[in-house]
C-alpha cells in the first residue's frame, strides 16, 4: 500500500502531517469482531482525517475477521474457484446473475452477502452446481457457449481436447465450395446432433451424415451458405463427412449428445446418437432452424436404408467419383426438395 505524506485538514485548511492512533471496533453488525483499526489525525489541530488507503486497509482487516466468524466465502476461495474453471470475474458474474463488478469487489475484500457466499461456497464443491447455473445462464443468453464450454472440459480435458483437435484440424478448411462457403462451426455441430437426436427415434451413425448432408446442401440451396461448414465425400452408402470424421465425433466425449452401441444379429456394432436435451437453438438463425426442420421432417420416419437409397438419388453423389468431394454445387439440383 503506498501511504501519503500529508493529506488536506479542513481545520487547518491546509495540507498537513498526520500521525495515527490506535482504536478497537468491538463489533459489526452483531458479531463481536474485536478488529484494531488505525485513525490517522492532524499533527497541528488533532482533528481526525480520511486517508482512503488506511480506510481501505481497516475496512480489509474488519470484513476478513467478520468473514471468518460469520463463515462467509473469502477473497482467495473465490479467486480459486475462477482459476480452476478458467473463468474472468465477469463471466463468473453473468454465470450467477450478479452485477458485472460483483466478483471484483468480493476478490477485493468487500463482504458478499449471506446467500451470495453460500452460492460460491456450493460451487466450490460442487461442479454439478456449477454446471446447473452455466446451463440455466447459457439458455437465457447471459453467457456464450464458449465459457459454458470452459466448465465442461474440466472433466477429462486430455481426451476431450485431443478428440476436438484432431475433427477440428480436419475439418477447419478455408471457404469454399466443398464446405458451403463457410468455416466449421463445432459448436453447431454439437447442438445440431443434439437436436436430431432429439426429434429422431433412430439416429444411428450411418443415417447422421445424410441428415447434415441434406441440412447443409439444402440451406446452401436456399441462402448460398452451409449450416455446419462441413465438408462430404461420395461413400458406398452415401455422401459422409469428409475424412470419415463421422468416427471423432461419435467418441466425442460431447456434453451434448452421447451414444450407445448395439451388436446386429450379423455381428456388426450399429451406433446410436441419444440427445441430452441440453441443445442451445439460439446459436441458430431463424433460416437455419427451418431448414433444419425441413430435413427433420422428411426423414424421421425412414429407416436408414431408406435414407441411403434416398441419397444415392441425388446427383451429386452420382457424379461425384468415388471418395473425391461433393461440391456444393450440386444443392442447386437437390431431388428430395424440389
């Protein structure tokens, strides 16, 4: 703390020296806290002064000891709290609905109130409680999915990181017209599988990428860009994401979608997209979200042969060669919507 020399004395009504005396506050708001503070006054008339840093520094020790008989959060529980989920104070405040400077006051040393200490106190135990409050935020737009996100991947971080990396790397290309003249927009992705997993009894792996083929071919048809940014290659069963990221993305440990496996009475493992109904249809446009159900709706009560013969109807899976990209050209002659 850097201390003044002097400080106006409106007695002498000059600066002045000061010196300090010595008092004992016995209590505080009920509780008997017994905390010295320092009372600087003037060296000539003896009137007592205001000097903001030793006010400040009274004020620090009263509410820490106050803090501690009360039970209250303290400045450095809270700072811990921020550092393990890597969270500014503001996100932190907007996660909590409070005031945008109520976190930094509170890391300061100013008292939080009764509830707001027990709301931090859960959260420091409990990262389900956390997550709760991060979803309720998330939903009424106070955060974006990219701090709510910063909560999730706490939870094995390696895998989780590892697996985003390696669909990202693949999948982050510059525009163009393999990707609908968008960039890959993970966040989407994961939302928009949650959703139709959500509205879809059967989304199994196979029939997942004709859904976001049609999506992102028909929304380009529509307003010349994709939904997802995704690219697709022409497959024996049907156009699939490019690289067969397809693959990634079903072990992605996501905090959107989850997936089970069933073994087929031919031995092969069929794959499952179940929803966690934590979707966020905000990220979406209104364009997009009609779009989005178009495909929905036409598809969901057809099986997944159904749907691969559908696709296999489409002229941009015809001329495309084998295993070579499908530019987004052809979402101009799209049979199942014309």
């Amino acid at each position: 703390m850097k201390m003044v020399n002097k400080i106006y004395c409106p007695v002498c009504k000059q600066e002045v020296g000061f010196k300090i005396k010595k008092s004992l506050i016995k209590e505080y708001k009920g509780v008997q806290v017994n905390v010295e503070e320092n009372i600087p006054y003037c060296s000539k008339c003896g009137t007592e002064l205001f000097v903001p840093e030793i006010e400040n520094d009274n004020l620090k020790r009263l509410y820490r000891r106050y803090g501690e008989l009360t039970g209250l959060i303290t400045p450095e529980d809270i700072a811990k709290i921020r550092k393990k989920y890597n969270l500014s104070q503001r996100e932190l405040g907007q996660i909590l609905g409070w005031g945008k400077m109520t976190i930094n006051r509170y890391e300061r040393g100013a008292l939080p109130s009764v509830s707001h200490s027990d709301i931090l106190k859960l959260i420091s135990k409990s990262k389900d409680f956390l997550i709760e409050k991060a979803e309720e935020a998330l939903r009424e737009g106070r955060i974006s999915e990219k701090t709510y996100q910063k909560i999730q991947k706490t939870d094995k971080p390696h895998i989780t990181d590892l697996r985003r990396k390696v669909i990202e790397t693949e999948l982050n290309q510059t525009e163009s017209v393999f990707n609908g003249f968008k960039r890959f927009d993970f966040e989407k992705l994961e939302n928009l599988i949650s959703y139709i997993a959500d509205k879809v009894d059967n989304l199994y792996l196979s029939s997942l990428n004709k859904y976001l083929w049609y999506i992102d071919f028909l929304h380009f048809k529509r307003h010349l860009y994709s939904v997802t940014g995704l690219s697709y290659i022409k497959y024996a069963f049907g156009p699939v994401i490019k690289g067969f990221v397809f693959n990634e993305i079903a072990a992605y440990p996501s905090n959107k979608y989850y997936v089970e496996e069933y073994e087929m009475e031919d031995g092969a493992i069929q794959t499952k997209f179940k929803s966690k109904k934590n979707y966020h249809l905000t990220i979406f446009t209104t364009d997009e979200l009609q779009t989005i159900d178009t495909v929905i709706n036409a598809l969901k009560d057809k099986t997944c042969k159904a749907i691969s013969e559908l696709s296999h109807n489409e002229t941009g899976w015809q001329q495309t060669p084998y295993s070579e990209l499908i530019s987004y050209e052809y979402a101009e002659q799209l049979k199942l919507f014309n």
